[in-house]
C-alpha cells in the first residue's frame, strides 16, 4: 500500500474514532442533565426571586412617585420611603444608592415611555398632521399619570447638580429627536425652511412646563384641553393654522351657540 494512502486511512480511523467518543460524551451528558431535576429547580426559584426583585423595586419607584404627587423632592426621604411602601432601608439600598439614583431611575423610565407613545410622529410614515395628533395623546396620557416626575426633577434642578444634569439631558434628547425630525419633513417640503432647533427646544419647553402647570400635582387639569392646545401650537407652527385638525381648530362651546 502506498504511503500516503495508509497516512490517510490512518487519519480517517481516528476522526471517526473521536467522533464516536464525542457522541458517546455527548449522550452521557444528556442524561446527567435530565437527571439532574434539582438543578432545574433550583433555576426555576430563581427566576421567580427574580420576579419577586422586579416587584421590589417597582414598589419602590411606585412610592416615590405617590410622595411626590403632594410633596417636592427635597423632602423625600429613604424613611418616607420605607413608611409608604413598607420595606426595609436595606431592601432600598439593593437598587439605588440614594434618592437622587431613584429620581434618575424615575425620569429615564418617563424618557422612554414617551419616546414610545412619540414615534408615530418621530418615526411613522403618513399624514404628519395626523401622526402628531395620535403623537400628542400619547404624551398626555403618560404625563397625566406621572406629571409629579418632571415638576419634581424641574423644580429641584436649579439648586442640585445630580438632577440639572439629569434635567438638561431629558430635554436634550427630546430637542435632537424633535429638531431632526422637523429637517427631515424639511427635506420632504412638508415643513417650510427655517432653523430647525430654536424651534423644537421652544415648542418641548412649551410641552414640558404646560405639563407640569396641569399634571404636576392634584387635582390635575383637563387632558382634553392640554392635548388641544399643545397639539394647536405644534400643528400651527409647523404646518400652518390652515392645517389644524378640527378638535384642534376650535369649535363653539355651548355657551357660544346659545348666544349665536
């Protein structure tokens, strides 16, 4: 037999002779694991302290947020805490350092849910007008249940380094997003020309503290309004008067046709 023959009959046997360790390997460590039922429950525990962490910490954010419905932020204490949600400082101290990481985890939460119900005008395709209108109802609801978030952030800001970081950077996103978006309807001769980011910073200034002004704290102000008049600003000046959604453009009250 030639050489170089025998050299590769040779290779041939080993590999398949490995492969067949590998399977026997293979198999022998399947039925370990099915064996192992415990470790398997053990994992299931664990997903369900997992659970029961998420829940914690949502206590947590869900207090604070109850807190600051009638109180400002400077007096929001771990002890306030611990009396509204019934846990321990120690359970406090497992998903924030301190109250200032709580409001941060508080505003990024809101960030993202607005951003959310925002992307049928950020990011949808179809008539702008109508977008911005389901964009604006969107932003309402989540503010009317969590306004206290931004009047506390807002307010405290001015006189604590932490969150007027935390403060400027939430406005910041909202006025990139905003400022792109009107460019790219720029582009499309959807909008007429102008600079683009005086414009976005003042109508999201204008959002955020007409917000605050009606759902910062209780009783909290009529959602219909606000939703009317943030999304008349908005249509107004970007698209024209003439483009006002009728809801938006204003009808006669009652009292009006009475006196007509």
């Amino acid at each position: 037999m030639h050489r170089s023959t025998f050299i590769l009959q040779k290779f041939c046997h080993r590999l398949l002779f490995s492969d067949v360790v590998s399977l026997k390997s293979d198999a022998m460590s399947d039925r370990t694991e099915k064996k192992a039922v415990p470790g398997r429950r053990h994992n299931s525990v664990s997903k369900s302290q997992l659970r029961k962490s998420d829940r914690t910490r949502q206590a947590i954010l869900e207090g604070a947020l109850e807190f600051l419905w009638t109180r400002p932020f400077r007096d929001l204490t771990i002890k306030e805490l611990m009396l509204i949600t019934g846990i321990s400082r120690s359970a406090f101290y497992q998903y924030f350092s301190d109250v200032h990481e709580l409001m941060e985890a508080l505003l990024r939460s809101l960030e993202e849910d607005i951003f959310e119900v925002a992307s049928p005008w950020l990011e949808g395709e179809g008539d702008p007008v109508t977008l911005l209108a389901e964009t604006m109802s969107g932003l309402v609801r989540v503010c009317y249940n969590r306004g206290p978030i931004l009047r506390a952030v807002a307010d405290a800001a001015p006189m604590d380094e932490r969150l007027e970081k935390a403060w400027n950077g939430f406005l910041r996103d909202f006025d990139d997003a905003v400022s792109d978006r009107i460019e790219q309807y720029q582009a499309a001769g959807l909008i007429k020309p102008f600079e683009a980011r005086p414009v976005a910073i003042a109508l999201n200034r204008l959002d955020a503290y007409l917000l605050i002004h009606h759902f910062g704290r209780r009783p909290r102000g009529n959602k219909k309004m606000v939703q009317e008049a943030i999304l008349r600003v908005w249509v107004s000046t970007l698209y024209g008067a003439e483009a006002l959604p009728v809801t938006a453009a204003g009808k006669p009250s009652k009292k009006q046709k009475q006196k007509n």
